[in-house]
C-alpha cells in the first residue's frame, strides 16, 4: 500500500485540473454570455411577435366570417331574401373560406419564425430548404390527386359555384347538395342515395338551382282544332294560375303560349312556356297539365290519346285487314307447289333401277 507521502503530489494535481477546468468553464460563460443572452432574447421575440401576430389574423379572419354570416341573416330575413340567399349554404362557404384563410396564415407565420429561428441559430438554411423542396416535389407528386381535389375545392368554394340546397348535375352523380367540403362534396340523389364525390373528378358543373328555370308544356291536339280557341283556353288557365297561391310566388313571369311546335299528318303540337323560380318547374308543368286537360275537357278540345267524341262516327274497320296474304302454294301449278308434291311410286313390281 503507498504511503501517504506518495498520494500527495497526486491529490494536488487532481485539484489543479479540477480548478483549471473550472476556470476555463467559467470564462468561456464570461466570454459568450452576451452572445447567448441576445440569441435567446432574439428567438423569443421572434416567438412572441409570431404568436402574437398569428392570433390578430385569426381573430380578424372569425370577424370577418362571422360579419358575413350576420348579413346573410338579416337578408334571409326580408321577403325577398329567402328566394335568393340561403343561409346555411353562406355559413357553410364562409367557413370553409375562412378554415383555409386561418390554416394558409398559421403555415405562413410559423413557417416565416421557424426560419428566422433557424437563421438567429447560425444554421445553414440552403440544405434544409433544397430537402425541403425535393420532399416537396416528391410528396406533390405522389399526392397529386388528393391536392387536386383539394385545389379543386377551394376554387369552387371561393367561385360559389353551388352550395348546401342547391341541385345540381356533377356529371358522375345529380342530386341535392347536402354538404361542400374542401376535398368532398356530398350529394343525395332522386331515390335518397348519398354520393361522395371527389372535388377533382368533377369536370362540369349544372346548377339547377341558380336563377331561375323553365317550365315547359307540350300537349297535343288534334289537326282539326281551332288554333285561336285552344290559344284563348290555354291563356286563361295561365291567368288563373298566376293569381293563385302558391303558384303566385312560383311563377317568375308570364305563361306564354309559344305556338305550334309541330304539325303531323294526324296531331299537331302547342307548347306552353312559363319562367319560374329555381326548383319549382317540375310542380309547375304538372299542374299546368292538371288544368289544360281539365279546360280542353270542358271546352270540348280534344288531344290524341283521349276518348274519342260522340258526334264523330266511328272509322269502319278494314275488311281485309283480318284476310291473310295469297300464298303461292295455293296455285297447284306454281313452282313451290309442284316442289312440295309427294314422288310417285315405280310402276313395275320389279326392284327399282337405281342411276348413280
């Protein structure tokens, strides 16, 4: 065992080091204290003005969407109103802009202080940003369907191209839209069915719902009739209709008698034309037809397909239309007659004489 004179000198160096790294420790602090204390300070207002910032735009954007919201209200409230503003279809556009305002203003600023950050780090961006724009380009392309349908959303949200209630024609489905979303529109169909339909694989749009449509009536008549009387009957059953409720509010003009739309040997063709409010033609041209059928009864004008009246005598029936065609067999001397008859029988008893 060494004696405690041998562990001196190593106590003493031991102590040297200890003291020599303290004080290297300690001046290089000395030394970069303020250099540390500006970087820190530094990043935290870069931090505080992003946050700060971030929740003035986000607020600002909820104002907005909520001011637009209350002005759709008030004018759903007005008579006039209800026929063209629907307000859950601007609430739910208004909200839809605004989430993608909010989101594209939150990427925008922490993306701008998480550089800046970067940047007060003394950390060389060039390599980070050109891996950011490879994986970029790599995800853009692997995804590119998702970001066309999102693409496609927006730009669709932001033109009002439909809404919630509207009907419209997507091409790959019809039907009533019952939700818009960015990537989706959901759409119920005539017999109830839901379809989703991927914003991106619409590639036409038909709004049934916007303006106004058009509700048309053919009836035909026949050849025989009075132009003038079925033009008079037609007109006042278009003047009872548009003084009666509901079809008051409806109608969003005149009916019009158009005129003869075609003219055949044994009918000829009126159409009847009215303007009338998104959605509405359908019932319209039902009840249109309700009510001329009922004036042409008591009018005594009458349509093709109806029972025909009891002052015109009825057409005899063609004799030879139960007679069947002449056959050529009839004719025994024809040739499919004489190819039908049986072969006589050899006249000798003997075997018959067979000729190759």
């Amino acid at each position: 065992m060494p004696s405690p004179a041998t562990l001196l000198p190593l106590a003493a160096n031991t102590t040297d080091d200890a003291a020599e790294s303290v004080t290297n420790a300690a001046s290089f602090i000395e030394e970069n204290w303020a250099t540390w204390l500006s970087i820190g300070l530094r990043i935290l207002l870069i931090v505080v003005i992003a946050a700060l910032l971030r929740s003035v735009v986000r607020k600002a954007l909820t104002k907005l969407i909520s001011r637009m919201n209350t002005s759709a209200e008030a004018v759903e409230g007005t008579a006039l109103g209800g026929l063209l503003v629907n307000a859950e279809r601007r609430r739910q556009r208004s909200e839809a802009i605004g989430s993608v305002l909010r989101s594209v203003a939150s990427f925008l600023i922490l993306g701008t202080a998480a550089l800046m950050v970067l940047a007060a780090l003394k950390i060389d961006l060039a390599p980070l940003l050109a891996s950011a724009g490879v994986a970029g380009v790599a995800i853009g392309f692997g995804a590119r369907n998702l970001v066309t349908d999102f693409l496609s959303g927006v730009f669709m949200i932001m033109e009002d191209q439909y809404g919630v209630g509207d009907k419209i024609d997507a091409g790959v489905a019809s039907g009533e839209v019952i939700e818009v979303g960015l990537r989706v529109t959901k759409l119920r169909g005539d017999n109830g069915e839901i379809w989703y339909v991927r914003n991106g694989e619409i590639k036409r749009i038909g709004n049934l719902s916007q303006g106004w449509a058009t509700a048309g009536v053919a009836v035909q008549v026949k050849p025989t009739e009075n132009l003038a009387h079925i033009r008079r009957v037609v007109q006042e059953v278009a003047d009872s209709l548009a003084k009666e409720s509901p079809w008051d509010e409806r109608l969003w003009g005149p009916v019009e008698v158009l005129g003869l739309d075609e003219v055949l040997l044994a009918s000829m063709t009126v159409k009847v034309s009215a303007k009338t409010m998104p959605g509405q033609q359908f019932a319209v041209e039902r009840e249109l037809r309700w009510r001329i059928k009922e004036a042409f009864d008591a009018a005594g004008i009458r349509i093709i397909g109806g029972l025909p009246d009891a002052s015109e005598p009825e057409e005899a029936p063609d004799p030879a239309a139960s007679v069947a065609p002449p056959s050529a067999l009839a004719n025994p001397s024809s040739p499919q007659s004489m190819a039908t008859n049986p072969i006589p029988a050899p006249s000798s008893p003997g075997n018959p004489r067979i000729s190759k």
